[in-house]
C-alpha cells in the first residue's frame, strides 16, 4: 500500500506540547502516514524529544534548517519533504482526536 498522509509538523521551541502532537498523530487509526518535522533552530528540547520518539516510530522525519525561516516558510519546508498523497498540516500544540486522518481521507473517496 502506497503512503496516504503526511502530517507536516514545522516546530520551533514547542517542547511543552510537542511529545503530546507527536503522539496524537502516532496514535491514529490510520497507520499509513509519515510525520514530516522541521525544526526552525530551535533552542529548547524539542529536537530531543522528536529524535527519541522517532527512534521508536520509523514514520517520524525529522529536519533541522540551516537558519530560522519563520513560520510561513518552515511550512514550505515541511511541504517539500512530504511524499503522501495528501497532506496534513499541523501545528506543534495541536492534538488530534485518533480518527481525524481516517475522516480526513473519508472525504476523497
């Protein structure tokens, strides 16, 4: 089966929330996903925290830029690296409910 969904995840200084995201997009009742994160040169946790989690989940990617590109332009980033279908953006303090992609991919059959 093909990769459906990436969730593209950009982060800078999330580690409050960050570990919880990961989790609510790991834990979907979907499973063919990969989660796409770039990093904007954080200076917090929050690369540690994705590199233990994708240690665990071979579906997490994790992507450091060279230089701060902003919001905006760190979705780009995280855009780029997706090989979905389809893509779902996601910010770094959102939590989703377990069957968001699999309602999300109910809407293109």
């Amino acid at each position: 089966m093909s990769l459906r969904v990436s969730v593209c995840l950009p982060v800078f200084n999330g580690q409050e929330f960050l570990e919880e995201a990961l989790n609510s997009i790991l834990n979907q009742t979907v499973s063919d996903i990969e989660v796409i994160v770039t990093d904007d040169c954080s200076s917090d946790a929050s690369a540690e925290i994705v590199r233990a989690i994708a240690e665990q989940d071979k579906r997490v990617r994790y992507w450091r830029n060279e230089t701060q590109l902003g919001l905006f332009a760190n979705y780009n980033q995280s855009f780029g690296h997706a090989q979905g279908r389809y893509i779902k953006p996601m910010a770094q303090d959102d939590i989703l409910m377990p069957d968001v992609l699999e309602k999300f991919l109910e809407q293109f059959q």
